[in-house]
C-alpha cells in the first residue's frame, strides 16, 4: 500500500524533470531524458510491487489499488511514449524539441 504514493511521485518527477526541454521553452535545454527514464522505472516497479503486495489482503483491498495500479501503469506508459523521442539524444548534455515533434542534440 505504501508503495502507491512512491509509484505516484516518482511518475510526477519524471514528468516534471523534462518539462522545460518538451518544447515548452523554445531553444536548447538541459537533457534529463535519462533520469527521467530512470523515475518512470521506478514508478512502474513500484506500481507493480503494490499490486503483489496487495494480494495478500482483502479482496476489496486488491480490487481498489489494483485499479489504481492500472491508471499508474498507463500514465507511465503514455510518459514512456513522451520520452522516447528524447532517448535518441541521451549521451549530449542539451537538446532541443524540432517543430516535427523530433529532437536536435547539442554536443
């Protein structure tokens, strides 16, 4: 159970980490597509440990974070999807979101 709000967190540093190089902010940024990867391991993990962790209790207990698991998985499913593109340019310090959606890697 108490690995929901770890799962939760973890999920909303890794989005919060990349945030400025997503093309909110025009020019190169910061490149922490690599940590962010790392959170959104870790949330998913922990999602999945709460779900097995849950077995053991009541059924009712199951039910509910297993459906809280579920919406965790697929919000870190759809942030694993925002980060792929990044992932091309992980071994440059800076890059910068193109109009296309692709990323420019800054040596």
């Amino acid at each position: 159970m108490r690995l929901v709000p770890v799962s939760a967190g973890a999920l909303l540093l890794s989005a919060s980490v990349t945030g400025e190089a997503e093309g909110r902010y025009p020019g190169y940024q910061e490149n922490h597509a690599g940590l962010a990867s790392l959170l959104l391991v870790v949330a998913v993990a922990a999602a999945v440990g709460a779900l097995v962790a849950a077995r053991r209790g009541p059924r009712a207990r199951f039910v509910g974070v297993g459906l809280v698991c579920c919406v965790l998985v697929v919000a870190g499913a759809w942030r694993g999807r925002a980060l792929e593109p990044m992932l091309d340019c992980l071994g440059y310090p800076r890059v910068a979101q193109q109009q296309d959606g692709s990323y420019r890697c800054a040596p």
